[in-house]
C-alpha cells in the first residue's frame, strides 16, 4: 500500500460509481493504518505474477 505502484482500476457501467470510485483517490489513510494494511498483506521479497481473470 505504501509503495504507490498499484492502483485498482474497478469496472463500473455507472457514471456515479465511476465519480465515487475516483473521489476514492482522495482518501488519505494513517501511517498506523497503512502498516497494519502492509502487514496483513506484505511485499514479497521477489517479482510474483498476478492471477487476472
């Protein structure tokens, strides 16, 4: 999460869904959350392909 190199890019067939989703962008979460998030799901220490679907 604190790395800034992902950014979720949710399908949305709704103009308002798409202006909640990118007002999103604004939310500015705490230090203390981010590390939790970090924890929770942390970097691996070597390039890993994602499952796309």
């Amino acid at each position: 999460m604190t790395h800034g190199l992902a950014v979720p890019i949710p399908k949305s067939s709704r103009p308002h869904h798409l202006e909640d989703l990118a007002a999103a962008a604004q939310v500015q979460l705490s230090q203390s959350t981010l590390d939790r998030i970090d924890g929770l799901a942390p970097v691996p220490p070597h390039p890993v392909p994602l499952e796309i679907r």
